[in-house]
C-alpha cells in the first residue's frame, strides 16, 4: 500500500430495535448502559437518568413490551430486543392512551419522573387491561414521585385503561 493512500477503518457496528426501526450503534458504546446510548447516541432524551442503579424508575423503558430500568442494562445486552422508549408510544401523531390520560388527569407537576412512570403503566395495561387500585400502586411502587401525584397517576391509568377499551 503506497504511503498517501489511508487504510480504511472498519468500525464494527451492532444494531438496537429501537421504537420500530433499526438504529446503528458504534460498538464503542456496547459497554455503556442502554440510558446513555437512548440519550446520547440517539437523541433519544425522554427516559431520565435518576440514582444509576434501577432504583428510581426515570429511566424506564418498555424491554419487549415489559417495563426495565435503562440504567441497568448495557447496550449489547439487549441488541436482539425489541425497545420502546417514551418517544415510540405515538403513532402517526395519535398519543397512547396513558400519555392522553396523563394529560387528561393533569398528572405531571415537575415532569421528571413522568416518561418512567408512564412507560410503566404501559406495561402494566399491556399485562393487564383493568388494573385494580392496589394492582396499579405494586406495578408502580419502583417509580419514585416526589411531587406527590400517587393519586392522580393511579386515576390516569384508570382512565387510560378506558381509553384503551373505547371509552370516551
């Protein structure tokens, strides 16, 4: 090879589903957590980084359908899986169910636990399309609110959980 030519650089790459398209990852960002490559690989900034260790539930995100911490999970751990973050549940500009009810029910007040909390409640109406009161609150219990609007997400996933069934 002559001394101007410059070698190509094969930069390996693997590949996330994630909200219905596939997404190129450099694999110099398999070992960060799912959180950072959603955030800052992607542009994809809706699930929040709270305590980094599972705990607070802002960084939720639907793992095939089931709600998982973000924060957890290194890129390549979940490269054969289908994820959805906040920002997949409209489609063709229709909002989700719960992201109608929240607003419905006027739930956020700072907003920051609002994406975990809502990815959770998709979660739990996909399992179970009409949650009770206590089923809610142990679906839940791992997504920490600290403006205190337990009540008024409760009453979104209900009225949610209608939407979902047809009702006005």
């Amino acid at each position: 090879m002559c001394e101007s030519c410059t070698p190509f650089l094969w930069v390996a790459m693997m590949f996330l589903k994630v909200n219905g398209r596939t997404r190129d990852v450099a694999n110099e960002w398999c070992d960060e957590s799912l959180l950072w490559v959603l955030r800052e690989h992607l542009g994809l900034a809706g699930a929040k980084f709270g305590c980094g260790a599972g705990v607070c539930g802002a960084c939720t995100v639907l793992l095939d359908g089931k709600a998982a911490r973000s924060c957890l999970f290194a890129a390549r751990e979940v490269e054969s899986v289908e994820i959805t973050t906040i920002e997949g549940l409209s489609i063709s500009g229709s909002l989700h169910p719960v992201q109608r009810a929240w607003l419905e029910e006027s739930v956020s007040q700072c907003g920051y636990c609002q994406a975990g909390q809502i990815m959770s409640a998709v979660a739990l109406l996909q399992s179970n399309p009409n949650p009770t009161d206590r089923e809610i609150d142990a679906a839940l219990d791992g997504n920490l609110c600290r403006c205190g609007t337990q009540q008024r997400i409760r009453s979104a996933i209900h009225t949610a959980a209608k939407l979902a069934r047809g009702g006005a």
